[in-house]
C-alpha cells in the first residue's frame, strides 16, 4: 500500500505521521524532542546540528515501520514552526544557532517600527501580513544590523529551519509562500521579497531563497548525509507550509464561521478566509495557505507554557494533579482574575516588555484558586485575540480545539463555557502533519481544493457550552478586558 508521510517540525518535538491515502488509518508515527536554548535573558535559539538529527531519527523510524507493514512511501511533506531565523554558508552550512520565534532580543527594534518608524512599519505590515514584534526574522535582522554586523556580513543566506532541512534534502535554497508571508519580509499581493523590507533588514533577495507555492514538490533523490532517513529515490517531498496554517487545514477549519484554537507551548485562534486581510491597527496577522486561502488571527506566547508554570514553579505537582485542583474551584475562581504574560506577548498587546499579574486577590483565595485562575487567564487571552478577530470576520459557530490542551477535559470544556460555542476535537491531535498529508492531496490532485479536503478530515468529541457557566464567564471576561486594559493599555506600556 502507497502512503503519504506529514512531518511536524515543531519549537519542543519533531514529529511524522504515515497514513495510506484514504487516511483510514495511522500506519507510522514518530516522535523526537529538541531543546531550546536560553543562551542570555530573552534569547531563544536551537541547534540546527540537533535539529537534523532529530529529524532524520523520526523520518528513519517512520520509514522503518512503513517497510515492516509492507507499505510504500510515495509523498512527503512537511509543516514547521514560524519565525526562525538562521545565518548560513553558501552551501547552506550554519554559521550559528537558529534564532526561534520565541527570541525577544529584537524588542528595541520592533518598538521603533510601531513608533519613530511606524510609517514604515504601516507600510511593511501592509505588504507582508505579519504583525511587527520581534518574533520576525525582519526585526531579527534589523537588530543584526545594529548589534552584530560582522555576523550580518559574514553570512551568505538566511533562512528558516524549514529551509535548512529543505535544502539538506533537496540541495535547494527554496522557501514555500506560507514561511515566507510569516518572515515580515514577503510582499504577499506580488508574492516576492519585498524591496522596503529588504532595505530596513540590511539583507538582499540573493541571499533569500526563491519563494514557490505551498504545493511545489522535488523529486527526493538520496545523498550520503541523507541515506539515513530511509526515504527511496523518486520519493515526491511537497514543500508544505507552516504550522498555523496546517492545523488549521488538519483540523478541518477552512470554510467560514469555524475558528480553530490550538494551544501547545503558546498559542493562537484562528480562521481561514478567502483573500488577503488586513487589521487597521496591526494586530493580525495573515499568513498564506495556497491559493484562494489565507489563514487569519493572532497567536500568543502564553499557552501550555503557563501550565508547565504551574507545576515546576507554583504548586510543585504533576500535570495531572495541578488540573484536578483546578477542578475543585467554581468557575471564575470566586474573582481571581490571571494576566497570564510570563513571556511577553504578542498578540493582542504586541508587547514583549509585558508580564503577568494575579488581580483581585483575596484571603480567601488558596492555591486551587490560583492554579484554576491561571488556566482561565490563558483562554480570556486567546478570546480577546477572537475579539479582534470577529471584527473582521464574523463570530464562530464552532471552535476546532488542537494542541496539547486538547488533551485535558477540563480545558477544552471551560473553552466551550467561556465562547459559548460547541468545541469538537479532532480525531487525531496531530493537526500540523495532517494538514501536510491533506496539502499533498491538492498537490497531486487527488482533491480540487481544501475545501474538499477538509472534508475527509475525522472528529472525535464534541464539548457542548453550559449556559449557566458561560454568563458567569462573560461577566468575568469583561472584568478580565478592564484588567487587562487597566495595566497595559490605558498606562500606554502598549504604544
């Protein structure tokens, strides 16, 4: 039996999954993890040495265990992380470390782009679709320029993680139009490096790679470096397209009035709209899908990061018991309201300076308070992102819930409460490499559109709101905005 493989390189795991084309079935998974290194405060990179190696075990395993069911691997495509950055040889050699999405070392310089250079950054907002904050490899760049020249001059490309793999495969400098509209430096609309950013970055288009289609594929033919991964000659590698995008594609969120929220390390809400979108203040992005398909919201740095919080700083306990303590308190934690900024923030405040704050605290606040507040901060965040979002879009009618959260009950239900709207899980939580095997349908034409191939897209549960619950949390959330609004907005640490 042919199959199709998705690989999902992610910021904590790369990960594959092999499914036949009708997707009746998982016929190989593999899973490896990658460390994030912390080199000074608000510096975030990674190995692109370890990044390669971890690769190449997952595709190894996946292949291994394709071969043993007697199945063949026809396609493979992939879905990887946004925003990295990494200076490069001629021959696509790393000069140093990725620098990750999460990097906050570019703040000055994403803050002169929304202030004494706001008319440029209107102007490069504008053509590219991502919001300016020092995730961007642009504002990355820029701060290269100012802080590390001799590195800037030293380099020969730049390009993502996604790019470095691309090319270790491949022998390619090619980026596909969905990473590409994510660096800050794409102009969408002519679907090419844009001039204005180019300039502002210090960097050329000949030191980019040549921006193709979601769907482009090579033809995979083995090297020495690459023989480990199993792949066969002639084996079609679909360039993919990024994360956001494909969970959304994976979770089956293409037509309109369905949002998808997906809450991993961090986390965004998003939905899928039919040409490119624009928000007049820049606080959404609008990242390419393929065409006719763009993929519009606005993602957060505080996701199950706040949980991992929980149980390594606050409460000392496992996952597990932090989530059945939370369990205990009432919904709206008696008033305890949680601004959950531990690691700045994107979306909706597009601040990294911005941290966290408990409000209202009470005596007769206990821990569980705390711990059940803090998990409703993170979904009140990502409902205020919704906020913005309805603006231009339109309300959802459902929620498509992915991500590691998906995984707790208690969760996903207090989304349900809290939107009001019913929330269905996937049937697999593997939305990014789903989303890459339904891209390669399109791209060999097994579908005409996403549209169709969403529809072969499976559910498992579906949370229904509680009435009840959900005025309680309207009432709290509109407590939470005042907060919210109090300690970042109106005291102008946002402008």
């Amino acid at each position: 039996m042919n199959c199709f493989v998705g690989v999902d390189v992610g910021t904590t795991n790369i990960k594959a999954l092999a499914m036949p084309p009708d997707l009746s079935q998982i016929l190989a998974h593999a899973s490896a993890p990658v460390t994030t290194l912390n080199p000074e405060p608000g510096y975030a990179e990674q190995d692109p040495s370890e990044i390669w190696a971890a690769f190449v075990e997952v595709i190894a395993e996946v292949s291994r265990e394709v071969a043993q069911g007697g199945h063949v691997i026809t396609h493979v495509a992939f879905c990887t992380a946004m925003h990295s950055l990494l200076p490069m040889n001629d021959d696509g050699s790393p000069i140093g470390n990725a620098i990750l999405w999460s990097d906050n070392r570019a703040e000055e310089q994403a803050k002169a782009l929304r202030t004494t250079q706001a008319e440029l950054g209107k102007s490069i907002y504008a053509q590219t679709g991502t919001p300016i904050h020092p995730m961007i490899p642009l504002c990355k760049l820029a701060w290269l320029r100012e802080n590390d020249p001799r590195l800037l001059r030293r380099t020969a490309r730049f390009g993502s993680i996604k790019e470095f793999l691309w090319h270790k495969l491949t022998g390619q400098f090619e980026v596909d139009f969905s990473i590409a509209t994510a660096t800050g430096l794409f102009n969408e609309g002519k679907q090419e490096w844009s001039e204005a950013a180019l300039n502002y970055g210090g960097v050329r288009a000949d030191q980019l790679s040549k921006p193709v289609p979601t769907t482009f594929q090579r033809s995979y033919q083995p090297r020495s470096e690459t023989a480990r991964t199993g792949l066969q000659a002639g084996v079609s590698l679909v360039i993919g397209a990024s994360d956001g995008c494909l969970a959304n594609l994976g979770a089956g969120a293409i037509k309109a009035g369905t949002a998808t929220l997906t809450i991993g390390t961090s986390g965004a809400i998003r939905q899928t709209v039919r040409k490119p979108l624009r928000d007049a203040e820049l606080r959404l992005f609008c990242y390419f899908l393929d065409e006719g398909y763009y993929v519009v919201g606005g993602p957060t740095n505080n996701g199950g990061n706040v949980l991992e919080w929980l149980t390594e700083k606050l409460t000392l306990q496992d996952t597990d018991a932090v989530l059945a303590e939370a369990a205990t308190i009432a919904p709206g934690s008696d008033g305890l309201l949680f601004l959950p900024y531990l690691q700045g923030e994107r979306a909706p405040l597009w601040d990294a300076s911005v941290r966290g704050a408990y409000l209202n605290v009470d005596w007769q606040h206990t821990r569980a308070h705390f711990v059940r507040a803090a998990l409703e901060g993170v979904l009140f965040n990502l409902l205020s992102i919704n906020e913005l979002l309805i603006d231009h879009t339109g309300p959802a009618k459902v929620i498509h819930a992915n991500g590691g959260f998906a995984q707790s009950d208690l969760w996903v239900q207090m989304l349900a409460d809290m939107a009001g709207v019913p929330v269905r899980l996937n049937a697999s939580n593997e939305s990014g490499s789903m989303g890459a095997i339904l891209l390669t349908m399109k791209a060999i034409g097994m579908v005409k559109t996403l549209d169709e191939a969403a529809e072969k897209v499976a559910f498992g549960r579906t949370f229904q709101p509680d009435l009840n619950r959900h005025t309680v949390y309207r009432k709290e959330f509109a407590k939470w905005q005042e907060g919210q609004k109090m300690l970042y907005v109106d005291s102008g640490r946002t402008k």
